[in-house]
C-alpha cells in the first residue's frame, strides 16, 4: 500500500513531531515531565477518595483496582481529544507546506502511547510496593497496547478530519468522553451493575481493554483472549474506514481551514 | 507520443478550481440549523478554467499574469496543497515547494533544530540531514547565530535560513514563489547563482513572479495566464515582451 511507503518516507517528521508533543505538553512549566506522573497521581487520589468510600467497602486495594484502569484510560481521552484538534491546530503549515497529513494523528496516538507506556512505570510501582505484586502475564501489555493504538488510529483519523468540517465535533468529543467515563468499568466492578446496563457497557469496546490491563496486572489472570481478537479486527477495520475517511476529507483541508 | 510521457516532470490536464467564497459561514452545528438559509449565499469562483500544461524535465518555467489571474492557485495545485475540482495533475520526481518560506519555524527552536525540523517537513530523512547541515548553514551564512532561537533573528536571517533550507532539499522539481526578493543585495545574486546552478544540473523549476528582470534571466519558457486561462505559451522573451506591451 501507498500509505506505508509515504509514511516511511516521511519518518524523520513523524519522529520530529512525537518528539516535539512529549516535550512540548509541559514545556515552560515549573515540575516538567514529572507532571505526566503527578497528574495521573493526583487524579487517582481523587477518585480513591471519593469512589473508595461509595464502592469499594473498604477494600484496600481498591485505589490500585482503579489505577491500571485509570491510566490507560488517561491515554484514551487524551488521544482522541489531542486528535480532533490537531489538523486544527496545525493549520498554519497545512496551508503552506505539502506532507502526507496522515502523519498528524498518527504522530498524536503514537506520542499519547509512549507517554502511557512511560507511566505504566505508576502501575507498576503499585502493584509492586502493594503486595498486589507481578505475573508472568505481563508479557501481554504490549499485546493489549496494540489493540489500543490499532483502535486510537482509527478514531484518530475520524475525529481529525471531520472536525475540520465540523467544529462543533470538539466539544461533542469532550462530553462523550466524560459519559464514557462512567460506561467503562473504571471506577466500579461491572458486576455491580444491573444487568440491562451491564450490556450497555459491554459494548463499549475500552470494557474490554480496561478488564484486559487489570486481568494482567491486578487479578493476574489469563484476559479474555477472544474478546480482545475480536476487538482487535473491529480496531483494524476502524482504521481502514478511518483511514479512507481521511483520505477523502484530508483533500479539502487547506481550503476549509 | 508514448516516448515523450517519460519526459515530461509535470503534467496539468484539463485542470479546473473553484473556490466557494462564503459571505456568511455558518460553522457549527447550531449556527448550520438556524441559519440554513444564509449558508446558500455562496459564490462560485472559478480561478483555473480548463488549464493544460506540459513541462518537460529540466524546464525552467515562468508564470506570469496580473494579480489574481490563477498563478499561485496553480503552483498551489502542484504542490498538492490544494486539489483540482476537475482534471488532473501529476508529478514525477520528489518536489519542493518554496512557496511560503520557513513554514513550520518552530521560534522558540535553534536554527539548527528548526533546520531538522523544517527539512522533516520536505521528507528528508535524519541521515539526509546531517549530510546537508554544513551546506545550508554555509549558504544561510548565519554560522554565528545558527544555535540561537529563530525569534531572536530579523526577518531576513529568517529568510535567508529557511531558503537555504528549502534550495538544499535535492528535489528534482522546485516551485518558487514570489521569492527572489530574499534577503540584501548580496544573498539575492547568492540565490540567482544557485538557481542557475540547479538549472544546469537538470532540475525542473517554475516560478511565480512579478520582476521580469528574473524572468528573462533565468526562464526558457513563460506561460502567460490571464482570467484563469493560458493567454499565451513559448519562449520567454516573446511572452514577456507581448505581456508588457498588453498591461503597460
């Protein structure tokens, strides 16, 4: 395929921009990178807090049972809402330079992954220093990972380029993904639900992410390997769609923006 | 016919654009509902009507017409920034675009950063760069500066980097847009003598340009378009001199 040449041609950009994203989110602040660990920290402090007292039933590891889950959900949200701006927020160059533009939201989805795998060293000093401990099931991160940016590529490519047409999407964007907050067995166990709303968030394909990163590293049990094969065609064929959705859209850009 | 396919660099077929202009863009949703009506108040402007061109390789080409006769809409087509309504355009050969210099500056970097950078940009890759690092620096002449913020130069140190930058790319077709005015005097003829130089060594060039000093100097061809269409094409001194004598 034509899009795997260009992309490689145009390697040293991508690079350049998920080089300049990582380090440009926290440039000019005082504490720097150490905010990619404080703000997940702070975050989990919150919801341990509030969440440990209404579900949890004094369950002590409980604020671990929300971190493997809490992290890799902090890469969803900001992904997606980094990539309905991102043509945006690049038009200047758009409008005066030729590069495959598909480099935009891939370079967002692979920086927000290298900046997830960063803090995954947070699960880890969990898990760790909690007694919940390790598991040879580990090794299934960067399976589980894949799954994730397979599916982060294909929203990215949509959100991207339809948001260019479409400026309400942005917000839209932000409250769907404040709802989807709540549809993904984050800060609960889907268990508790009633059942008509157990299938509801059943369909929700981060469920299955979010029980796959704490089936490894909290329950230290086998993840639903078909649930995730599953999830893992529905992800490629959301970012072929995706991609040719961009395709098409990515030819009016200079002129809309 | 067939054997004359493998020379030419750009290929313009049957190419038309358009532009919508809005007199009241409704963006969002809510504004798309209660103002449906207003959005049909679009004009069609039509910039390029039926234009066909062939350029052969290692042509040196000028566009030259009146302001808003289609030239940078053209060059912009070529470079794939825009797309054509109607037609096609197609290109051999890797292609750079001096169309808006030092695009994606980055004012807070060094210049030898925004060098990687704006070179990223042109699809260069990392080894690529640092083979050319001392060339551009060289013909940027900025050696003293080259590892201060760009925000920190004036506007012609900025100029004059990101031309040597974009002149060193090595593509095999360059569109050039309303820049031989870079810089002083002297970088000026520094820019020429490159020209002249990529010319010799085959490369493709068109430019887009008011000064028909530079026209007659470095172009074997000049397309003279007019209203959106190709008013008159060949040698350049007979297009000039019929341009000049029409608008003068």
């Amino acid at each position: 395929m034509n899009i795997f040449k260009k992309i490689y041609n145009y390697r040293e950009l991508l690079k350049t921009n998920v080089k300049k994203e990582i380090r440009g989110r926290y440039k000019n602040s005082f504490l720097g990178i150490l905010w990619s660990f404080l703000n997940p920290l702070l975050q989990l402090l919150v919801y341990s807090v509030i969440f440990g007292a209404l579900l949890a039933g004094g369950d002590e590891t409980y604020p671990i049972y929300i971190c493997v889950a809490l992290i890799p959900w902090t890469y969803f949200t900001t992904a997606i809402s980094q990539a309905a701006f991102t043509v945006i927020g690049n038009s200047d160059i758009i409008k005066k330079v030729y590069f495959p533009r598909e480099i935009l939201p891939i370079s967002v989805v692979t920086s927000g992954a290298v900046n997830f795998v960063i803090s995954t060293i947070i699960i880890l000093a969990f898990v760790i220093f909690s007694g919940v401990g390790l598991s040879w099931y580990i090794v299934l991160y960067p399976f589980i990972l894949l799954i994730q940016y397979i599916l982060l590529l294909g929203i990215g490519f949509i959100v991207s380029s339809v948001t260019v047409y479409f400026r309400d999407l942005e917000h839209i964007i932000g409250v769907v993904l404040m709802a989807a907050f709540y549809a993904t067995p984050i800060v609960y166990n889907i268990q508790q639900l009633p059942h008509a709303l157990q299938v509801l968030v059943n369909l929700n394909p981060m469920t299955h992410l979010i029980n796959g990163y704490r089936d490894i590293f909290y329950y230290h049990q086998m993840p639903n390997m078909k649930m995730l094969l599953i999830l893992l065609g529905i992800s490629i064929v959301l970012t072929i769609v995706g991609y040719f959705i961009f395709k098409k859209l990515q030819k009016g850009f200079a002129e809309e923006l | 016919m067939k054997e004359n396919e493998d020379n030419i660099a750009i290929k313009v077929d049957h190419v038309y654009k358009s532009f919508n202009i809005y007199y009241d863009r409704a963006n969002t949703l809510k504004e798309r509902a209660l103002f449906w009506m207003r959005n049909k108040r679009k004009e069609k402007r039509e910039v390029l009507k039926d234009i066909n061109l062939d350029i052969k390789k290692g042509e040196t080409v000028a566009l030259i017409g009146v302001n808003g006769s289609g030239k940078s809409t053209l060059l912009k087509l070529m470079t794939q920034i825009i797309f054509p309504n109607k037609g096609t355009i197609e290109t051999k050969g890797k292609l750079t675009s001096l169309l808006e210099l030092g695009a994606g500056f980055h004012p807070d970097f060094s210049g030898r950063e925004n060098i990687y950078f704006n070179s990223s940009i042109f699809g260069l890759t990392r080894k690529e760069i640092d083979e050319r690092l001392d060339k551009i620096i060289e013909f940027s002449e900025l050696q003293d500066f080259i590892d201060n913020p760009v925000r920190t130069y004036s506007s012609g140190m900025y100029m004059r980097l990101a031309f040597s930058v974009a002149i060193n790319v090595d593509a095999d077709i360059l569109l050039i847009d309303e820049i031989l005015s870079v810089g002083d005097q002297h970088f000026q003829e520094k820019c020429f003598n490159k020209m002249r130089e990529l010319k010799k060594e085959g490369k493709t060039m068109v430019f887009v340009t008011h000064s028909m000093d530079s026209v007659k100097n470095l172009c074997d061809r000049a397309v003279w378009l007019s209203n959106g269409v190709v008013r008159m094409d060949g040698n350049t001194d007979e297009v000039v001199d019929e341009y000049l004598k029409e608008t003068m």
